[in-house]
C-alpha cells in the first residue's frame, strides 16, 4: 500500500510516503434530536487523490465507526447517517449514492449586513408583538410549516428541543406576533460570534400576504444591531422561493448552499 493510514479517536488521515496527509475523515455523533439518533460522516480527499479508492475506504470506514457508536446506544429511535458539503460535485454525490444515500435537503445560507439600513415598517393594525412565548410559537409553527414539503409533525417538546434547545438560542432576542388573542408569526433567533440568527421563522396562513413577515424580519435585525451585531444570517430551503423572495427583497444575499444527503441505518 502508497498510504499509510492512521486512525485514532474516530479520525482517519492518510498519508503519502512523504507525510503529506492527502485524506482524512471523522465521524460525529449528534444525541440532540429527540426523534433520532444521527452521525455526521465528514470526509474529504484533496484533488490529486482522487478516484483511487480513498473515498469508498473511508466512507466503509466512517459507516463502521458510526454503527460501533450506535451500538452502544438504546434501540429506542431510528439512528441516521448524515453527509453535509457546500459545493455541488457531482463526483461525490455519486459516491454518495453507491453507499446507499439519499438526497434529503439542500439550504441555502443567506446574510443581511446590519449596517445597511433596516426598512422601518410596522405590524398591521390590531397586530403587536409581545414577548417570547414558546407555546404560541409552537402553534404558529404547526400551521405556517403544516403545508411545507416533509413536514415532521413534531411533538412541541421535539420541536422546542430542536429549534431552542441550544446555547446560543436568545428568547429576548425571538419575536412573537399576535393578533389580539391569537399567535399570528414568531422567530427564533440565536447569537453566533457576531452574527444574528433567524433559526426560523413563520407566519400563520391567515395572516400572510401582509406585510407581516417581513416586519418580523425586520424587528428581528433591529434587535440584532442595538445587540451590536454585524450580520444578520438564515437558511432557507431551496424548495421555499417564496420565502427566498421575502429574505431577498429585505438585503440577504446568498452566502452558501449547503445539502445532506442521508441513510437510514436502523
Ligand atoms: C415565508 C413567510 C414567512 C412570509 O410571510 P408573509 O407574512 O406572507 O410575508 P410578507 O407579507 O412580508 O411578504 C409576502 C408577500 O406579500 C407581499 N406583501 C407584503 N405586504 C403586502 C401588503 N400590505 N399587501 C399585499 N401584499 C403584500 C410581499 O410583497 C410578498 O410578495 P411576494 O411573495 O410576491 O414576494 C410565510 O409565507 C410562511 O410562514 N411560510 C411558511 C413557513 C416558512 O416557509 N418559513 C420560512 C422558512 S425559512
């Protein structure tokens, strides 16, 4: 054998006879989700290396790490394999695909610069928003996503997990929106570094075609900056042009597509 391989703590290099590591990989276990068990494969072969065999060893080896963590955990819930890349070669997705995986999503990654100035725009009569409630939110978030394609149907304490349980959630930074009595749009927001994150935002049916999401959008980045951040950033579907519309009419720009492609492995 031309390489040398060495594995420890759940990470492969390869070598060249020089030294040069010319592949690595690691697996990485993921327990937050309620629903699944997931482990991320992370790989990658510098160009010269490639189609010689280095990807199909390591992904034979990333699966057989990922099954010896599962292992050891309860049969309680499906366990995932997930592979996430930002460029679009076709070469690996094919390799993807030999080992069983699936196209799951593809987002794009989009950012607002706060020092643009922020439109200033107001809720509809008889709207207002109120402080952080993750209960209404919940509600909100069953009818405005109920309609999107692969809608999970989350308990509210899967979704409560998934979308705010996290440290870098700021619930002083979320919005909520209500019409009189009834929870009509809310955001999820989070702080990374210097960036402000819309996690996730939705507006009740009802209620759209308003005006109602874009001033939420706009709240939301009005926050961030009196909180002294630069950016605002968010992830939106590449199935979801209307809501790519919104981000785009109100300064995002497109940063990264990112896609994962999945397997089921129990
Ligand atoms: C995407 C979403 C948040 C937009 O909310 P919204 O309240 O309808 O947003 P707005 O009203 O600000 O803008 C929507 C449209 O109404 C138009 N509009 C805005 N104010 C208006 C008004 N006063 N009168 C008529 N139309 C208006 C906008 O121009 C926009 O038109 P377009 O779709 O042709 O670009 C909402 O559709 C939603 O919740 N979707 C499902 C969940 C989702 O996809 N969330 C985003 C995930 S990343």
């Amino acid at each position: 054998m031309r390489y040398q391989w060495r594995a420890k703590d759940h990470t492969i290099e390869v070598t060249d006879t020089n030294g040069v590591v010319v592949a690595s990989a690691w697996v990485e276990l993921d327990l937050r989700a309620e629903h699944e068990y997931r482990a991320y494969l992370h790989g990658e072969v510098v160009p010269e290396y490639r189609r010689q065999g280095l990807g199909s060893y390591m992904m034979n080896w990333m699966e057989s790490q990922a099954h010896q963590f599962f292992a050891t955990l309860p049969n309680d819930r499906p366990c995932v394999l997930r592979i996430m890349f930002t460029d679009s070669r076709q070469d690996a997705v094919e390799l993807y695909e030999k080992f069983g995986f699936q196209f799951f999503l593809a987002e794009d990654e989009m950012h607002r610069d706060l020092k643009q100035p922020i439109p200033s725009i107001s809720l509809p009569t008889g709207m207002n928003f109120v402080p952080w409630s993750p209960g209404y939110a919940f509600q909100v978030y069953n009818d405005a996503f109920r309609d999107r394609p692969g809608f999970p149907n989350w308990t509210e304490a899967v979704w409560r997990q998934n979308f705010t349980g996290f440290d870098t959630f700021r619930p002083e930074l979320s919005l909520m929106v209500m019409a009189g009595e009834q929870p009509a749009a809310y955001a999820v927001s989070a702080v990374e570094s210097n960036q402000g994150w819309i996690v996730q935002m939705g507006v009740r049916p009802a209620f759209r075609n308003k005006g109602v999401g874009g001033t939420v959008l706009a709240e939301a980045m009005r926050r961030f900056k009196t909180e002294g951040l630069d950016t605002a950033a968010l992830e939106v579907n590449v199935n979801n042009p209307q809501a790519a519309r919104l981000y785009e009419r109100f300064g995002f720009v497109l940063v990264k597509r990112v896609t994962i492609y999945h397997k089921v492995v129990r």
